[in-house]
C-alpha cells in the first residue's frame, strides 16, 4: 500500500481519494501518474480483488478505478462485494480492447463506468466527470492551474 500526500497547489475541483486495483505494477503506476495531473489523491493501491475489498474497508475511497482480469479475484468478483459492502461506491473499470463482455458484466454488478487502456488525463477526466460531474473540465484547464 503506498500513501501519496495532496498537493499543496490549490485547484479550483476538489481532490478525490482514490484506491487503484490493477495487477500490473505499470499500469499502476500510470494511473497514478495520470490521477495526480488531475489533482487526486492516491490513498493506496492494491494488486488483486481480495486486497482491494480489504482496503476499501479500512481506508473507504471516494474512487475505485479497478482492472478486470486480475489472479485470483477478479474485478467483477471484486466490485460485487465492495458493492455489498457500500452501495453508494464509485468504481471505474479500466480495461483492454476486446472486453466488452466483461465490461457489461462488472457495470451489471455495480460499476459506475469504465474506460479503455491506455489511461491518458483526458480518458480519466471523462470517466471521472461521467460519476462527479462538478469534476468534469478539460486537462488544459488543471495544468494551466498549476
């Protein structure tokens, strides 16, 4: 689990605290990359369903950005029980072309939108404005704040 600290810039968009679950220590690190460009907090990051049920307990994140195919839970597996256990839980699958099946499958269980790799600010933006839309603006507009 690693804890990042806010930015001391202030943004005129509130800073989401989001858990980041993907099995890949890349595409982990290219979503927080990308989320910290947006002005996020990232609160922990977990590699596989279970840790992220766990972590989603402890820590309670406003965001949920979830691969699907992952060793042993999955991301459908996963958002089903975050689900149960918060229902008002915001979750963004993140996949890969040709998971379109999967994708219905997670947004069935309780996933309130997804996006496709590769992750850019601008795909996280639209994903993230689609369930906040008081965070929906461009990328242009958070570097020029910088």
């Amino acid at each position: 689990m690693s804890k990042v600290t806010e930015s001391t810039n202030e943004t005129k968009t509130k800073a989401l605290k989001i858990l980041i679950v993907d099995d890949s220590l890349i595409m982990r690190k290219n979503l927080t990359r990308n989320l910290k460009i947006l002005g996020h907090e990232i609160i922990a990051e977990a590699e596989d369903g279970q840790t992220s049920i766990d972590l989603y307990q402890s820590l309670k994140p406003e965001l949920v950005t979830m691969d699907i195919t992952m060793p042993g839970m999955d991301g459908i597996s996963a958002v089903k029980r975050i689900k149960e256990i918060d229902d008002e839980t915001n979750i963004i699958m993140v996949t890969s072309h040709g998971q379109e099946g999967m994708v219905m499958d997670a947004l069935k269980s309780g996933a309130k939108g997804y996006m496709l790799k590769p992750v850019t600010p601008d795909k996280l933006r639209e994903a993230i404005g689609r369930i906040f839309p008081e965070l929906a603006g461009s990328v242009e507009e958070e570097l020029m704040d910088e």
